[in-house]
C-alpha cells in the first residue's frame, strides 16, 4: 500500500472514529441528563462554522510541511508524556498549586510558570532529546500563510461570538469597567491569557503532538481529528478531579466529563487543528486562542490585579 493511499485510509477512520466518539458522548450526556445542548451548540459554531469560516480564510496558503524523523517514537513519546501531564499535572499539580499560597498574584504567577514549564519547557527538552528540531514548529508565518486576514477576519468573530454567548461583559460591568482599569487591563490581560492558555496548549498539543501525529499516520486530517480528542480528553482529570459544582462538565460521574470533554471541547481543537495544518503559524493559533479566552478571563484578571 502506498503512502499516499494509507494516508488517506488514515484519513477516512479518523473521521469515522471521531463521529462515532462525538456523537456517542453527546447520546451518554443525553440519557444521563448531562448537558448535551453545549456539545451540539458547540460543534456547529466553533466546529463547523468557524471551521468552515477558517478554512475559506487559509485557502491558499503556502506553509511547508514539517518533517519529523521518527515519527512512531515521538508520537508515542508525546502521548506517553501527555498521560502523565493530564493526571499528574492538571489532577494533583494543580491542585497543588492552588493551595499551596493564597489566591492572588503570588498564585497566579506560580500556575504561570508551571504551565509555561509543563507545556513548554519539558516537550521541548523532550523533543531535542528525541533528536527533533524545534524551529520547524514555531515559525510565525507573518507572510504567504494568510496570517492576516485569517487573525482579523476570525479574532473579530470569535470576539463577537463570546460576547453574545458568554457572561463576560455582564461580569465586566460589575467591575465597574472604567477607562483607567480598562486601558491597561484589557492589553495586559490578552497578554496574560494568551501565554497562560494560547501558547500553552497550542504549543503542546497543535506544534508537538500533531506534527508528530501527521507525520505518523502521513495524514494532516488524521493528525487535526486524532489531535483534537488527545486535547479533549487530557482536560478529564483536571476537570473531574478539581471541578464542583457550577463548574462546566463537571459530574461526579466520570464517564459524564468524558463525555463533556470529546463533546464540548474537541470542536475547537478541530478549528485550531485545522488552522495550524493549513498555515503551520503557531503564533496564528496562539494569538486565536487567547482572543477565545480574554474577554471570559478579564473580569477575574482585573479582579487580581487592580
């Protein structure tokens, strides 16, 4: 079987996996009284419709593809560090994290640097180790990626979008939200979220794992879709181990914040997946996720820092 072709049948069983995943998480959260309707609401938004949205606005776009030299052993490696990073760091280090001083900036410079760290600084040593080059993974791609368009076009409707379907600026105008707080708050706080949450999570999961990923199975969509659920699922523990009441897709059913993480959360890796295949710009992705995270974030962010 030639490369090309097994790509494609990688290809195909992916989406088959995946469909058969999501719509099988979304059934459970339906006949055990989860919230299903966030899932749907989701995959048709972020999924399909930002999806589609980003894949008109990447078209064209000439972005290299990134080789990787053993890409069995790293894709394995990535996925062996992410098990121990799911349950180690975002069940117990976390939690460890958020007890260990009180709330306040001290706290929230010590989870800074510990994801930093987590996300970053160890898959990266553990790349070099595995004799993989770094550079290939984090190019801007400023030029001939579609950058532009795609970071104007899509952050102002993922803006527009969090503003009519989150609390956020209900949360804002208890601040109150005055010109002096938010001249330096809402720059800082994109700066804050967007190295807290977009260059995190993008690094680690769109420019290591799914590299990897594409390489293995010689396949970007198969990478995208695989990428995604790893994304979904490494949030279970954190969430089912740190989460309560009030707190989305937490259940004391684990089975339920599965379910939760493929249905609700594996969509928007769909969308960032996608854009990273298309442009290989991590700083793209990173720069959409934090326009995803800001305004839900900067209630709290002002909160602290005030």
């Amino acid at each position: 079987m030639s490369a090309e072709r097994a790509g494609r049948g990688a290809a195909i069983a992916a989406a088959a996996a995946y469909a058969l995943l999501w719509g099988g998480s979304t059934a459970y959260l339906y006949a055990t009284g989860g919230d299903w309707s966030t899932g749907v609401f989701v995959a048709l938004i972020f999924g399909v419709g930002l999806g589609g949205i980003a894949w008109l606005l990447t078209r064209g776009a000439n972005a290299p593809r990134i080789e990787v030299k053993r890409p069995a052993l790293e894709s394995g490696s990535i996925i062996v560090y992410l098990t121990l990073y799911a349950v180690l760091f975002l069940g117990f280090g976390m939690t460890w994290a958020r007890e260990v001083l009180p709330e306040g900036q001290q706290q929230e410079l010590l989870v800074l640097a510990l994801k930093l760290g987590v996300h970053i600084v160890l898959p990266a040593i553990l790349l070099v180790l595995l004799g993989a080059k770094l550079a290939p993974i984090a190019q801007l791609g400023l030029s001939g990626r579609k950058f532009w368009r795609t970071l104007i076009v899509l952050g102002l409707i993922i803006l527009a979008l969090v503003c009519v379907i989150t609390p956020s600026l209900k949360l804002l105008s208890a601040i109150p939200p005055t010109f002096d707080t938010m001249i330096w708050a809402v720059p800082l706080g994109f700066i804050w979220i967007t190295l807290e949450a977009g260059a995190c999570e993008e690094f680690l999961f769109r420019g290591v794992l799914q590299t990897r990923l594409t390489a293995w199975f010689n396949s970007a969509w198969a990478g995208v879709i695989v990428t995604s659920l790893i994304f979904g699922l490494a949030h279970t523990p954190g969430l089912f181990m740190r989460g309560g009441p009030g707190v989305d897709g937490w259940s004391t059913d684990p089975l339920q914040v599965v379910a939760h993480t493929i249905a609700v959360l594996s969509p928007i890796g769909l969308t960032f997946g996608l854009i990273y295949a298309r442009t290989k710009s991590l700083l793209l992705v990173i720069l959409l996720h934090g326009l995803v995270d800001v305004l839900p974030n900067l209630a709290e962010f002002v909160g602290i820092w005030r």
